[in-house]
C-alpha cells in the first residue's frame, strides 16, 4: 500500500513539474514573439535561445533563426533552421528560410561525399526517428494481424501476393529505420558561425591555420578534444576548429 502511494505521489509531483515547464515555455515563447514583433530581435534572440534549451520544439528553433538572421547572425540562423528541419523535416516555411540564408552565404565548397553515404543522408532527412518507428510498428502489426487471418482461414501465412507486398515493405522500412538511426547516432554535423573561422593543424591557438572557413558552411564533426572539433569540409579537407566557431546540428 506504501509503494502505491509512492508512486502516486511521484505522479503527481511528475505531472506538476511538467505542467510548470510547459507554462514557463508557453510564456517566455509569447514573451519572445513580443520582443520579434517590436524590433527588439537581440533581446528575442536570447530568449529563444534560453526557450530552446528547456523544450527543444521546431517552431522554437524556427524563431530562433528568424531573430538570428535579424541580427546579421547568419551561421547561427542556419544552424537554428537545421536543427528546426531536424523535428520537422518536410516544413516548407523551415525549408524556405533555410534556403534563403543560405544563399546569403558563400559556401560553395565541392561535394566528394560518397554516394551512397549522400543517398542514406536525404532518404534519412525526410522523417523523424519517431516518425519511421511508427510506420515500422504499424507495419508490424499488419503483417501480425494479416498472418493470423490467414492462418484462421487455414493458408499459409505467405503464399499470397499481398503477404509478398508487406515482406517487401517491412523490409523497406527496416532498412529507413537503421539508415535513420545509423545517421543520427554516428553521424554529427556543425555549422560555423563566425566569419573566417580559422581551421588548424591540431586543437591549439599555437598550431598554423591549414584554411579558414566561411560563416554558414556546413561540416562533419569527426573528433573532440577539450575546446576543439576536429572537423571534414564536403571536399575531404579537414582542420581542428574552436567549439565556439561552431554550432553543433543535435538536438
């Protein structure tokens, strides 16, 4: 009896903190709109920030970006619409404004990524993890549901053409499920946010600068050490950046 109370105590003190933070992010959301709309993009730009760290949602990472490119802030104007594209990856708005900074930017670099990995990268871009769990769920659970009719009707289970179908399927989106989740986990992108970023042989202030980099250019993160990201252009060149130069696309 002492443990069923326990646990309704935690229920309610669990449902409680949620509901706070849910006010506090509802509040200083409408507080930042506020800000936006009277010009006061610095102070919107802060909140946002500090909105987008107690709940991670795409509109807050959308507004961030819009208030980020107000302020001329445009590696972190991207960085925010990638992370927005990020849970919401068909928003046309987040799109659009994505393309747009981007094109304010010079970060014309030559793509030698491998196909493939190319490939796996937009197919994986499409849709949430959570969104590719729930086709796969409810996959599994047409193929469950279909092989019990089919055995209560005494056939076997995969001499039919549909059964061939939804094999094919389930085996799709098992592929997009691992794609998905291979890209999120191993797979770590940044943007640089300040201008002419400077890229050096090793993670000190006393190593040669190897390249400088452009605000807004998109890199994969291959290593960490300390304050320093080992980093990879599209092109397969590759230096040690400062963690402040960049803007790390994880939500």
């Amino acid at each position: 009896m002492k443990k069923i109370a326990l646990f309704f105590l935690v229920g309610i003190l669990f449902c409680s903190i949620s509901f706070a933070l849910e006010e506090s992010y509802v509040k200083d959301f409408d507080e930042a709109n506020d800000l936006f709309k009277s010009d006061l993009y610095d102070e919107a730009l802060d909140l946002y920030q500090k909105i987008s760290l107690i709940k991670a949602t795409p509109e807050a990472f959308y507004n961030l970006g819009n208030a980020a490119y107000k302020e001329k802030k445009l590696g972190l104007s991207i960085a925010s619409y990638e992370k927005a594209k990020m849970l919401a990856p068909r928003d046309p708005d987040v799109k659009h404004n994505l393309r747009f900074v981007k094109g304010l930017v010079d970060t014309k670099v030559e793509d030698k990524r491998n196909d493939i990995i190319k490939l796996m990268e937009f197919i994986s871009g499409q849709w949430t993890l959570i969104e590719i769990q729930i086709i796969l769920f409810s996959v599994l659970l047409i193929a469950f549901l279909w092989m019990i009719i089919r055995l209560l009707l005494k056939r076997a289970p995969m001499q039919n053409l549909f059964s061939k179908y939804l094999i094919t399927l389930l085996c799709v989106v098992i592929f997009l499920t691992g794609v998905k989740y291979w890209v999120d986990q191993y797979v770590s992108y940044a943007i640089v946010i300040r201008k002419d970023a400077p890229a050096r042989y090793g993670p000190s202030l006393e190593e040669k600068t190897v390249f400088k980099l452009a605000e807004g250019l998109k890199v994969r993160v291959l290593e960490s050490e300390s304050n320093w990201n080992r980093v990879q252009l599209f092109n397969e060149d590759h230096g040690w950046i400062s963690k402040d130069d960049l803007e790390v696309i994880k939500i």
